[in-house]
C-alpha cells in the first residue's frame, strides 16, 4: 500500500535514541549565549519581544520579562540588539 506520508514509514529512519538538533544559525546561537542575563530586543516575522535572555538553545532562546516566559525560535529571529 501506498504511504501518504513515506518519511513516517521510512525503514532507514532510527526508531530509537536521542533525538538530533542541528544548528541552522550557529553565530546567533553564539551570540544569544553570550548574552544570558542580559536584556535584549529581538525582532521576528511576527513582531519584537524585549526582555533578559534566561537562556538559548541551538533551536530556541528564551526571553523574560516580568513575570512572561517568551521562546523564541530562532529560525524566526531577523535581528537581535542588546539593550543599554
């Protein structure tokens, strides 16, 4: 039978262990790792998010602001500005 969806079905596709990122934007990666705790304004395709970087990840960086968690994939970054 005909699969929809062949990559669901693909017997070389490891069934088991860990899952694996790959770094799309590693100087983005690098540069929101170096400014963990300290407060930035990001901009995405869907609008800017200002705040501390608490933390960043190879696929996500996370932003608070008061009481706010915002995670931001950085696939979805256009620029990043550290604030003064």
């Amino acid at each position: 039978m005909y699969s929809m969806y062949p990559y669901r079905t693909n017997p070389q596709a490891p069934s088991n262990g860990p899952m694996q990122v790959v770094v799309v934007e590693p100087y983005v990666y690098a540069a929101l790792k170096s400014l963990i705790g300290k407060r930035v304004v990001i901009d995405t395709s869907r609008g800017s998010v200002s705040g501390t970087v608490a933390d960043a990840k190879p696929d996500h960086v996370v932003v608070q602001e008061h009481d706010s968690s915002f995670f931001v994939r950085i696939c979805e970054i256009v620029w990043v500005m550290p604030e003064n």
